[in-house]
C-alpha cells in the first residue's frame, strides 16, 4: 500500500472517532480514504468537511476538548495556513495527532517534496516525527496518540511523509489487527473536557501577572517530560508488535564510524543505502537518522557523535539567512559538546532528487573536514 | 536489485503498471516498491513510474536511473521523452506497438507487442483510449522473467478495479503474442 493508505489505516486502527480536514495534494489520499471508510461504516468516526486548514484544526481542537480522539491531515500551504491554530492545539494541550506530508512552499508553485513546511512549525509546541518507511507511518500514528496522551505530555504530535516519495510510493506494509491495536492503545480519557454537566471556561485570559508565563514553562516541562514518554511507548511498540523505532535518534552502523551523516525521513532511508555501499568498500561511515524534530534530540547526538571525526546535516529546507534547519539545531546542540566540524548540506528542495552520488560527495566533504554549509546538485556554483 | 521504468502518458495506466508488477514480485517472496513520478500530472501528459524488486529490503528510494527494463505505454512517447535513457545494451526494451522489434531499435533487447488490439479485444476501453497495462504485464512477465505468469495474472486480477478476467486474459494473451526481437 501507498505511504498515505498507511497513515489512513493508522487512523483506523487508532479508533479515531472525529477527522475534519481540507484536501491538498499531495495529502488528498489520505483524506479521500479515510472519507471512504466513514461513509462505508468501516470506522466509527465522523468526518466534517470544512472550507480552509484553519477551520480543520479548529473543528478538530473543538471535538478534541469534548474528550473525542480527533485527527486532520495536511500539507504546504494549508499548514501554513493552520499556523494560528497549531498553537492554540498545543497550548490548550490537545493532545490531537495530524499528518503532514512534506510539501515545498510557492512561489512558484510546486508540488513535490520538502520539508520546508513542518520545519516553520517547530515553535508550535507540536511534537514532530519525520517517517522513512509506510510502515513506519502507520505505525507512528498508534504510538504518536499514544505519546501525547500520555498524562504527563498532553501535547499534539505531527507524523511526516515526505510528498510522493513515500506518500504515493507503494510497498509492503504490516498491518496490525484491530484487537492488538486496541490493546497496545487504550481509549482516550481526557482529563479536562467540556462538559455541560460541569460548565467552565478554556483558554480565557491571562494578564502578565496571571498563569500565562508559567504555563508556558510547563508546557516547556512537558516536552521534556516526553522525552521519557517517547522511549517508553516505542519499547512498548516493539514488545508488542516487534518493530523497533529507537525513540528519537536511530544509529545505523554508527559503532566503528569515523564519520556521519545527519538526515531525516526518506532522505535517511537513501543514506543507509549508501553506507551499506561505502561500507562494503571499506569505508568507516554510518548514519544518524532524526526521528523526533521536536523534541529535539539533543543528548542523544551528544552521544552519538562523541568518538566520531566529522558530521554533517542533511536539510531538505532552509532558514534563509542561517543554513538549513536542522544544520543550526545540531550545530547549536553540539556547540561545546563536541570537537568536530559540522557540514550543512542543503539538497533535494521542491522535490529534486537526492541521488546516490549527491550522498557520496556529502561522505567525502564530511571526510574532507567541511565545516560550511552549502549546496548539493544545485546550478549556479555553491 | 532488478529496476523498471514505465512511460505512458496520463491516464493509460502507468503507475497501476508499476503497483501490478510489485504486487506481482511481492506474491513470490520478494520485497518491491513502486512510485510514481508525477510531473504537471493531467490525461495526456507523458507520465513515468517505477519499480524496484529486491530479495532483501529496499532503502534505496531516489528515482530509477539505470533501468533494467523500461516498459513503454505508448510509442509517441517515444518522440518527447528520452525512454531508453541509462538503459545499456543487455536491458529490455518492452513497447506496445504492431512494429516488429527490429523496427524500434537494434541497441537493446527488444520486444514489441500490440497491446492496443489486445485491450481492444477484451473491451479494455475503446480504440482511441485503451486500457493497456494489464497487457503490458504479461508481456513483462515474458520478456524478463522477473515476475512468473501465475504471479502476474494473480496481481492483474487483483489490483484491477473492475473487468479483472478480461484484464486477466488480456495478460495472458501477451504473453503469448509479445515478439522477442533478440535471439535467446
């Protein structure tokens, strides 16, 4: 199945009793789908369709604080356009769970692959995962509920496929059954919700003096909180269902390599293949791959780089006058931490591809001591 | 890792090509992907799709670049899109045309087949838009041997929406009919 009937599956399989989204390509599949399994009765939710981005995360932040499981999807432009009200989510601690499948942001207009969206929203308060594999997408979806429900989390999580690399590219998926689903998540029970019987007010006002700063403090502890929350539910995954995501940070072939490549989504997928290669050739590289953007796996690179002669990060978007998003990110959480140069690579924006030889040259740069950022496959000199 | 690359034009059945056939490898015990590579995606436009087939996992998901097998929907495709691109001389070229192989080129393994009569034939849409992939299947199946004919007939029916005999048959009679301009 596609990367998008998988997510759609997940949302089955999580028992999700209200979605509201708007169409976009390439998220429309995921959408379509899940509208064909409401109107079959195959799922028990409801479905409302509204006329913006906007108004879904507002529908779905309504019926989620009615204590129902809610769920949306989107991509680009309409999550640019959801901004305002991914901060609401997060702030009245929703914990709703969304996909996102990575699409490059106009002008000019294009459809294909980038990570430019999701990146703006690492301030959101969102939790964000970036998925290589379909399976992987549908599986994030049980555990990503499953996080921010966690009692001490109680924070929205967004799940990334990157745009038509994985989100219409078919392969094997396993698909869970109901009943392991059902006994791996239990059902929502929100702590707070709207109730007539118990009428009161949510997310009213706040002078300077009032609780404002300190929740937003708390929400900061939650994130942290989640750290915890991530691993936990991940080792649980695998109890259950024997497929291992190692939290927020997955090391391939990391234990005797000189040298890494940081990447994240399918992006990484490739990059393996390529190590695979390289290593059969005798060369002592590895891979890191980013799981979790937000919370940002900061120990765990301090961790996995310690030992090793350079890095470099792999963006699939950029901060335009800095470098590439997660390049500052890495770049900030091993300043002082580690001794090694960290390269910024910037490839594969609006959907070119990343070929196999892009990877090569970032291997030899990073063995090479780049410690810039630049460009890979781009005209015009770097 | 065996690659192919479909070339047809928007609505001809390109990318369901491509699921068919990983469907396909997928039924003998093998792992297989298939992706579409949309460009401003409407009916008529030259279209491409891939698969890729492994025994072991597949990681690797750029575009194909150096296909084994490139399979061509329909042969003005031919004239705006450089299909035999990174193809080398012991790869197969599959197009649907009623020219014998030797007609289309001497540089790489070659096999014609008229899929357009076939689906006519089996009332697979009308002559002037012809549903041809499940045709090109079969012939796939013979010309490479990556996917066996049991295998390719079992994902036809399978992944077709509807008509699933005729599509069937359509497979099985190309088969048959596709012409092997190598000798083998």
């Amino acid at each position: 199945m596609t990367g998008n009937e998988a997510v759609a599956m997940g949302v089955k399989l999580a028992n999700v009793g209200f979605i509201s989204a708007y169409p976009i390509t390439p998220q429309t599949t995921i959408v379509e789908k899940l509208a064909e399994m409401v109107a079959n009765r195959e799922i028990g939710a409801r479905y409302v369709e509204v006329e913006s981005e906007h108004s879904a995360m507002g529908a779905v932040f309504a019926s989620e604080l009615a204590g129902v499981r809610s769920y949306t999807a989107t991509s680009s432009h309409g999550l640019l356009y959801m901004h305002e009200m991914l901060h609401w989510t997060a702030g009245q601690r929703l914990p709703v769970v969304m996909s996102v499948v990575n699409r490059s942001i106009g002008p000019p207009w294009n459809i294909w692959s980038e990570q430019t969206d999701s990146m703006n929203q690492r301030d959101t308060g969102w939790m964000q995962v970036y998925c290589e594999s379909n399976q992987e997408a549908l599986d994030t979806i049980l555990m990503g509920y499953k996080i921010a429900e966690s009692k001490d989390v109680m924070l929205p999580l967004m799940s990334m496929e990157d745009a038509f690399i994985l989100s219409h590219t078919s392969e094997p998926v396993e698909l869970p059954s109901q009943e392991e689903a059902d006994s791996f998540l239990p059902r929502l029970d929100l702590p707070f919700r709207i109730d007539t019987g118990n009428p009161l007010g949510y997310g009213s006002y706040s002078t300077p003096d009032g609780p404002f700063m300190e929740l937003k403090k708390d929400m900061m502890e939650s994130m942290k909180n989640s750290r915890q929350a991530i691993k936990k539910v991940t080792r649980e995954f695998a109890d259950t269902f024997g497929r291992d995501y190692s939290g927020l940070l997955e090391e391939y072939m990391m234990s005797d390599a000189d040298y890494a490549l940081i990447a994240s989504g399918t992006l990484a997928s490739t990059g393996k293949y390529v190590v695979k290669n390289l290593r059969e050739k005798g060369l002592k590289v590895g891979l890191l791959r980013i799981r979790f953007f937000r919370p940002f796996p900061d120990r765990e690179l301090i961790e996995a780089v310690s030992g090793l002669k350079g890095v470099g990060v792999l963006d699939r978007s950029v901060s335009f006058g800095t470098a590439g998003s997660m390049t500052n990110e890495v770049r900030a959480a091993l300043y002082g931490k580690a001794d090694i140069p960290v390269a910024g690579f910037i490839a594969g924006l609006g959907g070119r591809d990343v070929r196999i030889e892009d990877f090569r040259k970032m291997y030899s740069m990073i063995a090479d001591g780049f410690s810039g950022s630049t460009y890979i496959n781009a005209r015009g000199g770097e | 890792m065996f690659e192919i690359r479909f070339h047809g034009r928007g609505g001809q059945g390109a990318v369901t090509a491509s699921k068919i056939l990983a469907l396909a490898a997928f039924k003998e015990g093998k792992y297989a992907v298939s992706f579409p590579f949309f460009g401003t995606e409407r009916r008529g436009a030259p279209v491409t799709a891939f698969t890729r087939i492994d025994p072991d996992p597949i990681l690797l998901k750029t575009q194909v670049y150096t296909p084994d097998a490139v399979i061509v929907l329909d042969s003005y495709v031919m004239n705006s899109a450089d299909v035999m691109n990174g193809l080398d001389s012991e790869g197969f070229l599959i197009v649907n045309t009623s020219a014998d192989p030797e007609k289309i080129s001497r540089s790489f393994r070659v096999a014609t087949v008229d899929a357009t009569a076939i689906a006519v034939d089996h009332g697979l849409g009308n002559r002037t838009n012809p549903i041809i992939n499940t045709a090109m299947i079969g012939a796939l199946s013979k010309v490479t041997g990556i996917i066996s004919r049991n295998a390719a007939l079992s994902a036809v029916r399978e992944l077709s929406p509807r008509k699933k005999d005729e599509n069937a048959s359509a497979a099985d009679q190309a088969y048959d009919l596709v012409k092997i301009g190598w000798a083998e």
